[in-house]
C-alpha cells in the first residue's frame, strides 16, 4: 500500500507566505477598519476592550505575539483586576462610596460578554478579519509539499488550496475555515474558572452581594475551546489516519503552545510509531534555540519518543538538519 504524508500547518505558515494574519494585525485591523468605527453604536466596543486588556497582558512576564499568546491569555484572565480595570472606567473617584452604583456600572460593561452569544460575536469578528485579508494572486509556493498529502489545518484561510492547490477534500480546518459562510470560527482557551473563590472579593469591593464575579467567569468558561468535542465530530477524518497508511508527519508554522494539545495526543495515540519532522523557523541562533526548546517540550507532553522526531530549518534556501 502507497504511505502518506500529514501536514500540520499552523499560523507561522501564512506568516512565511507575507500574509498578514498575526494577532497583532488582528488587533490594528480591529480598531482601525473594523466595526468598531464603522459601527459605534453596537456592542464591538466591549470587544476592543477587552483586546485593550488582552494585548497588554503579560503571560509569565511574556507579551502577547502569538496567536497561542492570545489564547493564553483568554485563559489566564485576572477576573479581580479586570474588575478593578472596568470600576476604573467607569466610575468617578468621588463616586467610589456609592458601591451600589459602581456594581450597576461593573454589571453593564460585564452584560455584554455574558450574553449566550459572545463568543459567537467574537468568532464573527475573527471570520471578517480573515475574510477581509489580501487575496493569494501574488503568493507562491515557497515549501516543497507532496500534494498527495494529507493536511490539518489550524489556519482559517485557503493558503493550501490557492497557493499549493491542494484538493480541499485532503484539508481538515479543525478550527474553521473563513471562505465557508457557514463554518464555525473557533478560537478559545483551556482554562476552567472558579466562581466559588470571588465570594469574599465580591463582597469586599462592593459591599453587597452583585453578582458579577459569576458574570465574568461565566463568559470566560464560555470561552473555553471544545477540543474533545472538536475531535468527536471528526473522529472519522482522525481515524482516517491509519487506513491511509500515513507514515511521516510535517509540522510547519505552529507555535506548539500547550492548548491544542489533545489534538496532536489523539494523532499520537492513533499513530504511535510515526516519524515526526518539525520545521524550525532559525533566522539566528537565539530563535532557533528558543524554537528548538518549545520542540522539546511538545515532545514530553505528548510522550513522543524524541528517537522518532527530527528537526529541519524551514527556510528553503538552507533546509539543513537541525538537532533537537
């Protein structure tokens, strides 16, 4: 029987074929040309802040660069200073006494990312983001891709089939794919929130029983990424795997950040003996040391035995070895 190859692309692909779709493009494009001007009197103001929040978060003395970065951050929220951050905003000095007042103001600004549909606004905005980004006429082929291949995707863009011209029918977008109207954008954390242990916060700033610690952990829990679910309903597309004889896996532009990692635990579960090679981007000797260790630590937490990883520069030009 014929093997095959798997590719795993992620962001750092669409980086390399100068498309914009880092987060902070996400983040200009969002409070330059988006809604947010377009549409002042709506709800999107309540999604720019919170990206205000996000952005200039800090993850393990770390600013947010990265796509996996951002979901980091979904993930690490601290709800007792984001309602010291809202307080502030809306609320006079003067007016701090009247705590009657001020959990009104809290609970208003919170309504918005409480609403059962706020992360499907937010996967909206995603989708338009990426709807809205150049179109491909004038990238090309910079990797040399079987495209007999299999292919997962955590990109939402067409990269593989307008650039490479891949059949669709070999691609999996496991977190959705833009061009489909009807396709759902997935972007989340891993994180589950505890509203038990801001009880007595609650009642220290505001002096009554507001309810709104519950509002903010209730929409970050809605927030969390469903990856088991995610695989449940492609179970045949990873089950597919081993009846198509897949025999080397390709990494290509992933961040390997600790959230997507049940996905790549299912493929080692259903593949246990593959080879896996993980392109390094190596433009100087810091990052690719920096690259090279994030290898290293993928490879202990999905339990790869490192015999059966090998590295290689991604740049083209030089595509030597590199060891892990």
């Amino acid at each position: 029987m014929k093997t095959k190859k798997l590719y795993i692309i992620g962001n750092g692909f669409d980086l390399a074929h100068k498309l914009p779709t880092s987060y902070e493009d996400f983040y200009e494009w969002l409070n330059g040309t988006s809604y947010v001007q377009e549409n002042p009197t709506n709800d999107d103001h309540f999604l720019a802040a919170m990206i205000d929040i996000f952005k200039f978060s800090e993850i393990n003395g770390k600013s947010i660069k990265l796509w996996s970065d951002f979901e980091n951050a979904l993930g690490h929220l601290d709800i007792e200073s984001f309602i010291h951050y809202v307080a502030n905003e809306y609320t006079d000095e003067e007016n701090v006494a009247e705590l009657g007042l001020l959990s009104e103001q809290v609970y208003a600004y919170l309504n918005y990312i409480s609403k059962p549909d706020a992360l499907d606004r937010i996967q909206e905005r995603f989708a338009a983001w990426v709807r809205d980004l150049p179109q491909y006429e004038d990238n090309y082929p910079i990797y040399n891709i079987d495209k007999d291949g299999l292919f997962l995707t955590f990109n939402y863009t067409d990269t593989l089939e307008k650039v490479y011209r891949i059949n669709p029918n070999n691609v999996l977008h496991i977190h959705g794919q833009a061009s489909d109207p009807n396709a759902n954008i997935v972007v989340g954390h891993r994180t589950k929130y505890n509203t038990g242990k801001y009880a007595k916060t609650e009642e220290k700033l505001f002096g009554i029983d507001a309810d709104i610690f519950p509002l903010v952990v209730n929409a970050m829990n809605g927030l969390r990424k469903p990856i088991e679910e995610i695989i449940a309903d492609n179970h045949q597309w990873f089950d597919n795997l081993v009846k198509q004889n897949v025999t080397e896996i390709y990494l290509y532009g992933l961040s390997l950040g600790e959230i997507d990692d049940n996905y790549f635990m299912e493929i080692h579960r259903l593949l246990p003996n593959i080879r896996w090679n993980f392109a390094v981007y190596a433009p100087g000797e810091r990052t690719q040391k920096s690259n090279v260790g994030k290898i290293n630590d993928f490879i202990k937490r999905i339990g790869i035995g490192k015999e059966k990883c090998f590295a290689f520069n991604q740049d083209p030009l030089f595509n030597e070895e590199i060891e892990l």
